[in-house]
C-alpha cells in the first residue's frame, strides 16, 4: 500500500502520516530528508529522533540518494518530507539539476519493499505568486514529482485543518 499524505504548511499531514504508520505491527522506518545544516536543522533532527525512538521507529537520515535507505523487505515506511527531498536534490553547488526521475525511482524501489510506504509532500504553488526562476522550477519539479507520486499511490490525501480528504483511494483513518 502507498500513500501520499499533503496540504499546507502545519496542516496535520505529519501526524497523519504517522497514524498510518503507528497502526502497523511490523518493522517501521522513519525516512527523514533534513539536510543537516545549521543549530536549528540538528534541533529539529534532535527532536524527531527522540520521538520516533521513543515510537520504536529505525530512522534513516538521508537527505539525497533516497534509492539507497537500507529498506527491509515487508517494513512499514514513512519517508518525511518530499519538497525537502527534492530541493536538496535540486540545488547542488551553485547548479540546479532535474529531480523528477531519481525522486520518483527512489519511492518506487522503497515501495517495492515495504509493505506499507506512506510519503509526505507540501502541496505549494497553488498561491498564484510568481517567484525567482530558481524557485519557480523547483515548484514545477515538485509538480511533476507530486502527479508521478499520485499516479502509482493506492491512496492520496489532503489534510486541510488537520481533516484527512481523500483524493484518491480512501482516508485510512479519521
């Protein structure tokens, strides 16, 4: 089973991953895609590894290269977060590269093995501002990656005030 979880900034979507998740009795690994850099990057990586120990998850702190977590076939996985994901893909020593492909393989190959693979997207460039071109292709990546992710999940939602909708397939959970 996939999932993709999405909306807005501090719309519930974390929590709601994590529901899915925390339903499971199985092997459960937490994807987290921070890139490391900076005092409040390590706080952050501090704090969510102490609640996903304290939840029995494995953490795998991979910010680039999602195709090689160590995934153990039939394990339940949430990886956290794609938008994060993909600008550190994106922007690479002053170049910017295409991450559509590699993004989308790597979830393919995770989903493959897990027995339940549950994605977290921002859900941006619906607010009709015009960035930097920098910024605007990254949110025409994001775009691509999130119809790829839709078209392979078994089930898409939308949490709007922390209220999971379902876009495709069902809400899982209330």
């Amino acid at each position: 089973m996939i999932t993709l979880v999405t909306g807005g900034t501090k719309c519930g979507k974390s929590g709601y991953a994590e529901k899915l998740i925390d339903r499971l009795i199985c092997p459960k690994y937490y994807i987290a895609t921070i890139n490391p850099v900076g005092d409040d990057a390590q706080e952050v990586i501090a704090k969510r590894m102490k609640m996903h120990t304290q939840k029995k998850y494995v953490t795998i702190e991979c910010p680039r290269d999602i195709a090689y977590a160590d995934i153990p076939i039939g394990s339940a996985v949430l990886v956290e977060e794609i938008g994060r994901l993909c600008a550190n893909e994106m922007f690479v020593d002053g170049r910017i590269l295409r991450t559509v492909d590699k993004i989308v393989s790597g979830l393919e190959l995770i989903g493959a093995k897990a027995s339940e693979l549950v994605i977290v997207a921002n859900d941006i460039g619906r607010d009709g501002i015009s960035y930097s071109p920098e910024l605007m292709e990254y949110v025409k990546e994001m775009g691509e990656i999130s119809r790829k992710i839709t078209a392979f999940a078994d089930n898409v939602i939308e949490c709007v005030y922390s209220v999971p909708v379902a876009l495709k397939g069902s809400a899982l959970i209330d």
